[in-house]
C-alpha cells in the first residue's frame, strides 16, 4: 500500500508523454519570453500597493530590506526550481518534480495545493484589476452600477463583471496560443515597467532626507487580535511577533512575499520552451533578479518622498505623487497599475491549467482533459473549464481574506521542490542537469527553513483553511486519483503480465515427460 503512495515516475517517462501526438504542447518560447512572462507575473500587486502597507504597520523605510529578505527567500527556492525545470522540461512544475523524486501522493498533493494558488491568485488579481479600472472610468466620469461592482450594499448581491470579463478574455487568449500570450504579455510588461521607471527616476527628485530617520523604528509589540489571527509562531512558541525594528522587518517579509509569487509559474511552461535545459534557468532566475531590484528601489523612493507614518495603505505610490503636488504621475501609475495586473492574471492562469493538464495526463485527473486543441496544440479543456469556474469565482467575491492562501500554497511548494532536489541527486545521480543547484545540500536546507519561516509568521486561520483544503484533496486521491494513476495502471499490466508468463510455464511444465 505504502509503496504504491510513493511511486515515482520515471524523467525519461515524463519526457517521453509530452512526444504523445494528442498530448504534446507547442514549443515555442524563448528565454526572453520566459523572462518577461515572470517579470510579468511578479510585480503587480504587490508593488503597486504593499510597499504602502508594510512600511506603515511593520518596517518603515526599512521595508526595502524586507523585500531583500523575501526576495532571498525566492532566490534560494529558483535556484531549485532552476535545476528541476532543466532537468525535467515538462508541464507542471512543482507537482512534476514531485512525482520525479517524492512519488505520487505528494505529487498529488502538491499539484492541489498549485490548483488552489495560482486559481485564489488569479481571481484576487483579477478584483484589484477591476478596482483600478473602476476608479480610472470614475475619473473620466463613467460610473459602473454598484450591482455590477460586487459591492452593492443595499441588495446584498453583487457581481464583479470587470473581474469576470478579464478572466474570460484572458482564458480565450490563453486557449489561441501560448506564444501569442507571450506577445501580449511583452507589450503590457514594457508599459508596465515603464511605469516603475517612471516613478523610480521621477521621485528620486522629491527625495527628502529627514523621512529616513528612523530607517528602522523602534520595536513594537503587535496588537492583541483573536488566536485565530495570530501567527501561527505566536501559538507555538509564545513568542510575540512586533511591528517595525529588526524582527518587524522579517514580519514584513512574510507579507510582501505575495509581492514576489509567481516567478515559480515560468517552470509550468518548461514543456512548450523551444531549449528548457538553457532557457528555463535564465527566465526564472533573470525575472527574479530584475523585479527585486526594482522592489528595492521603489520602496527606497517611495519611503523618501512621504514619511512612512502618511504612507496610503490603498494606492502608496499613486498618493505618494500627490502629497508632493504632482498628481499627474498618480494618472500614470493608476493606468499601469491597470494594464499591468493583466499579466499576473493570464500567466497565474496559465500556470494553472499547465498543472491540471499534467495532472490530467497522469490520469490523477480525468483524462478528458488532457487532449490538446488540433489546431493551437494547447490544453484548451482545462483551460476553458478553469477560466469560466474563476470568472465566477472573481465576479461574486473579493477573496481578499483567502489571499493568504496564496502565500502559505506557493511556500509550501518551495519547500517540497527543495526537498526533491535533494532525493533526486541521491537517487538518480546519473541525470544530465544543465544547471546545477549550487552547495547542495546547504542551498536547499536553508530555502526549505527560510521558506518554514515566513510559513509561520502567517496566520493561524490561513493554517487551517490551509490543512482543509489538503484534507479534501487527499479524499480526491483515494476515491479517484489512486485508482485512475495511469502509473499504476502501467505497472499492473505489467505485473499482470508477467503472471500470465509465468503461468503459461508452468502449464507447458505439467505436460512434460
């Protein structure tokens, strides 16, 4: 029974499933594609409104080394990830490397705890969206009924028809083509750096010096909330965590880390990568650098243009521009804020229905969903099945407290790919890795006890909620994933087989002299 929870599946098996003519992907993107879809789907939210929130509540101007920290979180996990997609170009990412070196439950495992991130990720994404391009038609004097807002307080019904309309547009580009995906995703991701230059290079110039002091303000105790609330370090250690001074910055950390999720979604595109043993550790690792320095950098500006203590929660940067008179950089940013989210939606979703497809291959999921379009050669099934399920997901709610989710989901696939890396250098020494972790096992152990770390600095409830969604994906696997594997179907044949052999023997043996 135990043997059959951790079966691995072979690389060369993996490999040889995406040559499958009714399941093989387009390969069509480049290095310069894969960066752009991760600088892409990195900075969007959390640039555009955590370096306000965090400043504020927990770190000051010091938020720049919390994005540092969470930004060496990432590193250490990339570099993992980096040597798992050059060594296993298939569609996937964590969930494929899993079943490589860990075996089919935790393959299975972490392939729902993907499912849930990267769709909770899209539809949250997808109302901060629709709320930026809601306050740009306010000001050009366009006024969306409050009923098609999702926030129609008098009825109690709403539905958030800007968020659900992206996630459908988006659904039907993604199901055209990857690689038109990564046309548009290469205009909106030069307006939308564009803008962060802008606000880089224009509020350098309204830099002043006194908004530093103190860099790092003096410790606080956090407020007392619920247990539930709590982080979860609180309940198992006592310890207290408080807000600004050195140890508020590693609280910060764990929060602007959303900032920094998805740059795990270009390993999902290592089968459509026209050379992935090449290309797949420039996108991951160039994306990740480019978007962390220009973190730092907007939390350096930002925080010397308006003292942390008048920092807007909502906009920062937007409002940092106006408190200094200059509202026209506050349009500019609004509008790339709005264009930009585009991209984080598309590529989470993309990232999505890459696991479900290779899920679905592996038969864990109904393989109905696993057949690509004739023509586009993309997983148009669970592409449109996902699309439309996030679109209403997105329309009737704000997500906003399930967004932390998304952290504790992406952590937890760091954890589990820098322990795979580990196991596979041990159990398959002979693969050809194009690109190597450096310092194993020094590297992995320390991006799987940084990455334990922010886990627990998260809420408690998001633990919970957390451990009942895993509860609910491993009845999903007993009732259906275990006996539809197409692994172990494989291998029951097999051993079939090779019974019937044997049977055959010893019935030739009996009618001997």
């Amino acid at each position: 029974m135990s043997s059959n929870l951790f079966r691995t599946k072979k690389i060369e098996q993996s490999i040889l499933d995406t040559e499958e003519p009714e399941h093989a992907l387009r390969k069509s993107l480049s290095a310069l594609d894969l960066t752009v879809f991760g600088v892409g789907v990195i900075i969007g939210t959390g640039i555009f409104v955590l370096t306000g929130k965090v400043a504020k509540e927990n770190a000051g101007p010091g938020v720049s080394l919390a994005f540092v920290v969470a930004g060496v979180v990432c590193g250490l996990a990339a570099l993992c990830y980096a040597e798992f997609a050059s060594t296993v170009p298939v569609a996937g990412s964590a969930y494929t490397f899993s079943y490589a070196s860990l075996g089919e439950l935790p393959a299975w495992i972490i392939g729902w705890d993907l499912v849930l991130e990267f769709a909770l990720g899209t539809a949250v994404v997808a109302v901060g969206w629709s709320g930026y391009v809601r306050s740009l038609l306010d000001n050009a004097g366009w006024h969306l009924p409050d009923y098609l807002s999702g926030r129609d307080g008098a009825t109690g019904f709403g539905f958030d028809v800007l968020a659900a309309a992206l996630v459908l547009v988006l659904t039907a580009i993604l199901v055209i083509g990857v690689k038109l995906s990564a046309r548009v995703t290469t205009v909106v991701v030069a307006i939308k750096v564009t803008v962060v230059l802008i606000v880089i290079v224009a509020g350098a110039f309204f830099i002043v010096g006194d908004n530093y002091v103190p860099f790092i303000p003096k410790a606080q105790a956090q407020e007392a909330g619920s247990s539930l609330q709590a982080p979860l370090i609180q309940l198992l250690s006592g310890y207290t965590p408080t807000d600004f001074g050195v140890m508020g910055i590693f609280t910060a950390a764990s929060v602007v880390f959303f900032a920094f999720i998805g740059f795990d979604v270009v390993a999902t595109a290592a089968e459509e990568t026209k050379n992935p043993q090449r290309d797949m550790p420039r996108g991951i690792l160039g994306s990740l650098f480019i978007c962390t320095a220009l973190y730092v950098a907007v939390s350096i500006v930002v925080t010397g243009m308006q003292k942390y203590t008048r920092l807007s929660i909502d906009a920062p940067l937007a409002d940092a521009f106006k408190a200094t008179g200059h509202p026209w950089y506050a349009g500019v940013i609004s509008f790339g804020a709005a264009v930009g989210l585009t991209t984080v939606c598309m590529i989470l979703l993309l990232g999505q229905t890459r696991v479900f497809f290779a899920m679905s291959r592996d038969g864990l999921l109904p393989r109905f969903f696993s057949h690509v379009h004739p023509r586009f050669r993309t997983p148009h099934r669970p592409t449109i099945l996902l699309g439309v399920i996030i679109a209403i997901l997105a329309g009737f709610t704000s997500l906003s407290e399930l967004a932390e989710l998304v952290n504790i989901g992406t952590l937890f696939a760091f954890v589990v790919v820098a322990t795979g890396v580990v196991i596979l250098r041990h159990t398959r020494p002979d693969l050809h890795r194009a690109f190597r972790t450096p310092l194993v096992p020094l590297v992995p152990a320390l991006s799987v006890l940084a990455s334990l770390w922010l886990m627990v600095n998260l809420p408690t409830e998001t633990w919970l909620r957390f451990l009942i969604w895993m509860a609910v994906g491993c009845v999903v696997y007993f009732l259906y994933g275990r006996s539809h594997s197409r692994l172990g179907l494989q291998r029951k044949a097999a051993e079939g087989a090779e019974g019937t052999e044997g049977t055959e023997g010893k019935a030739e043996g009996s009618h001997g002299p």
